[in-house]
C-alpha cells in the first residue's frame, strides 16, 4: 500500500544495502545504549509512564516482527507467538495490549531471551531485505524506514526512563562518567530576542526525505510581529523565579497547574533532579550523577506547566509552533545532541538564534492536533500519532539525547502538559 508523497523515504529501493545498514546501525545503537546497565536495571519500571529497557528492547524488535516480517516474509516463525501480547504499546489493531503499568512486574523473558529475540529479528529482517516479494519494495523500505525512527524515539526514550530510574535513587548512580565538560565552553549568550515580522508563512513537510505523518501536509499560517527568545532559559534564571516565591504566587499559575503543585504526593517546587544539599542546589545527570547546578545551562526537565508560570513571571509567555518553526526555517540542525556524549544540556553562545536544536526540546503553547489536510499513516500504523492528538501540547527542537539524524525543523514531540521526566525546557517569545 503505497504512502502518501509527504511520507516518501529518500532512498533508491534498490539499494537495499543502504537500506539494511541503517537498519543495522539503529538496531546497534540501542544495545550500546545499554551496555552500561547492570542487569537489575534492565526489569525496573520507576512510574507508569517510563517502561523498564527490557521492554524497549523487545517492543522496537515487535514493531519490525509485526508490520514487516509477519505480512512480508514468506514462512516467517515468531520466536515467541505470546510476545505479540506482551510487547505491544498501543496497536488496538493489532491485538490486545499487555497493560502499561504493569511493564516491570514481568521478570520474564529474561534479558538474554530478549536479546535472542532481537537478533531472530534482525536475521529475518536480512532475508527479508535481501529477497523482498515482488511488488512490495517501496512500502518495506518505507516501513523499515518508519520502523528506525520507531527505534530511535525509543533509543531516547531510554535515557529518559533510566535516568528517572536512577535519579530517584536516594544512592543517585550515574549512568556514565567519562569526565565530559560538565560546565560547557562558554557562559550563556546575553539575552535577548530576535524580531520577526507578521506575514503568511508555510509551515509542515513536504519531503523529500521521511517525516511522521503529523508533519504534513505543507500549510500557510497567518503569523503576527513577534519576538523569540535567542537562547533557552537558564538554571540561573530559573532560580531567580524559585526564589522570588514562583512556586508559591497563584496568579501564576494555571488552575490545573495550581491544583497539582498543592497535591500532597506529586506536587512539586523546583524542576525534577534538582535538590538542595547543604545549602547548595544540586542537579543529577546521567553522566557524572549529582552534580552542582550549572548556571549558565539551560534549565530542563520542567513541565508545560511551569515553564507558562515562568514566562508569566518574566512578562513574556511561550511560543507557538508556527512561530517556532518560522524562526527555525533555514537554521541548521547542530547543536548538543546526544553524539557529544553529555548527556545534558550545556551552555551556548553566538549571535541571532542558538540552541534551537538539541540540549532541551523546547513547550510551545500550541495543542498538539492534526494540520489541515491530515492523513495518518495507512492501515494499523495509522494510529501511530493521530490518536493522540488531544489534550497534549507540542515541543520543538530536540534534546541532548535525540540522535542528530533524527530530528528536523517541523518535527512535532508532544506530551501532556504536567509530564517533566523528558529533556524539556523554556524558550520564551514576547508580541
């Protein structure tokens, strides 16, 4: 079933060794990115929205098992039928869901037999690549394609997860520490903002190359005068807004907002990994632990919640997605993404607009919901992200711990607006 031309990959289907060793480098990646657990850390599930990386692991390799080896591979065995059960996320379509809450309550498959299944995977995923039916290369290649950016959302996914695993340990356990410049080369750009004119703008995908289905199609948008942020907000200034009673004021804060601060079990007054001792803020990384807090850093892992307080507080508010992307469109995509190895956001410096990329996915005020004109993906893949397009906001830019290959200017993250246990950060915008 062929995709519509906004979801196009940008590959020749008949070369089909690109093909296998983008596939191949994904699939590696995600074991390397675990090569530094303990096999303990591979079965806890800290909260009901993180999942233990064992069930990273074998859901990413279900994926490629249910919509490319099961309907494409003549003769394909599962390597185990009720993992089709156990490892599903969210594909009603597909079959029943095993319930996410209960990810970590599964001591098995053991780690290794989930690694055996992942390398079944991947050995018929080479006989599917090598001898792909008649008539069906171009939607493989697009679903393959789909499938590695599947991995890579998941590859993020777990650092976010590990790190609220091992950040929430009173022992706090660095993931990592290969003595990484903690502090950043150079203080924080002076802030300011960069002027944009009103006008008709375009904004979404339209290729070539792939992108999700919620990017698409290509729109105009009706912009007016504006003012982004050139940089992300810092701790430093962050810590202004904690000591001026932020947490405390609200006239602040949204009623929504308000009424989780006040919750006796998960309200909160600081941003998540942040703690005081003796004294002094700290902040727990997944390279090097608890650390002093950085200044001069952008501030992360607030919630929509709070940075609309912040922004409230400064006289400023945040931006919307369109505004975002305009400013975003014909920057390059560099920045602190997670092949510098930091693992955290640093600090930056430069003329006009700097850290639109990497270091913090940035919460803009816009709901996350569909463009005019969208289609999902065809068949079960369909709910992928358009069954989600309610009462959650969108983010922008990626983080110190998206692959670089793996974001671009329209892409659209999207949590609910409490959620803190992602890389997400504040960048502010003024009319």
């Amino acid at each position: 079933m062929h995709h519509p031309a906004a979801n196009e990959v940008s590959l020749d289907f008949d070369e089909t060794p690109r093909l296998q060793q983008r596939y191949d480098a994904v699939r590696r990646r995600s074991e390397v990115i675990c090569e530094p657990l303990a096999t303990e850390d591979y079965v806890v599930q800290p909260m009901d929205d993180a999942s233990p990386p064992k069930w990273h692991l074998a859901h990413v390799s279900w994926f490629f098992e249910t919509f490319l080896l099961k309907p494409y591979l003549r003769g394909y065995r599962p390597f185990e039928p009720a993992y089709e059960y156990l490892f599903n996320s969210y594909y009603n379509g597909v079959g029943t869901p095993y319930p996410r809450p209960k990810r970590g309550h599964l001591s098995r498959p053991t780690v290794s037999e989930v690694l055996a299944y992942r390398h079944h995977v991947d050995e018929h995923m080479r006989a599917l690549l090598d001898a792909p039916p008649e008539g069906e290369a171009h939607e493989i290649a697009f679903r393959v394609v789909l499938g590695c950016n599947h991995e890579q959302q998941h590859q993020e996914l777990l650092y976010t997860d590990f790190k609220y695993n091992l950040g929430r340990n009173p022992l706090f356990p660095a993931y990592v520490d290969d003595n990484h410049d903690r502090t950043g080369p150079t203080p924080a750009a002076t802030p300011g903002f960069v002027r944009h004119d009103r006008g008709i703008h375009e904004i979404g995908w339209n290729g070539p190359g792939f992108a999700f289905d919620n990017e698409s199609p290509r729109h105009e948008v009706l912009v007016g005068d504006f003012g982004l942020a050139n940089r992300p907000v810092t701790n430093g200034e962050y810590l202004e807004f904690i000591e001026d009673d932020g947490y405390s004021r609200p006239e602040l804060w949204l009623s929504d907002a308000w009424s989780l601060l006040k919750d006796p079990v998960r309200g909160f007054s600081a941003p998540l990994y942040w703690l005081q001792h003796e004294g002094e803020w700290m902040e727990y990384h997944l390279n090097g632990g608890l650390q002093p807090l950085v200044h001069d850093a952008p501030v992360c892992h607030v919630s929509a919640y709070e940075a609309d307080a912040y922004a409230r507080w400064r006289g400023a508010r945040l931006p919307t997605e369109s505004e975002w992307e305009v400013a975003a469109s014909g920057s390059p995509i560099q920045g602190n993404f997670v092949e510098s190895g930091a693992l955290r956001p640093v600090p930056d410096a430069g003329p006009g607009l700097v850290q639109l990329f990497g270091d913090v996915w940035e919460w803009t005020q816009s709901s996350y919901a569909p463009y005019p004109g969208f289609q999902s993906f065809s068949g079960a893949l369909g709910e992928y992200n358009g069954k989600f397009m309610a009462n959650q906001l969108v983010l922008r830019g990626g983080s110190c711990v998206t692959p670089a290959s793996h974001i671009r200017p329209t892409y659209r993250n999207f949590f609910y607006p409490g959620d803190r246990w992602q890389f997400s950060g504040i960048r502010l915008a003024i009319d």
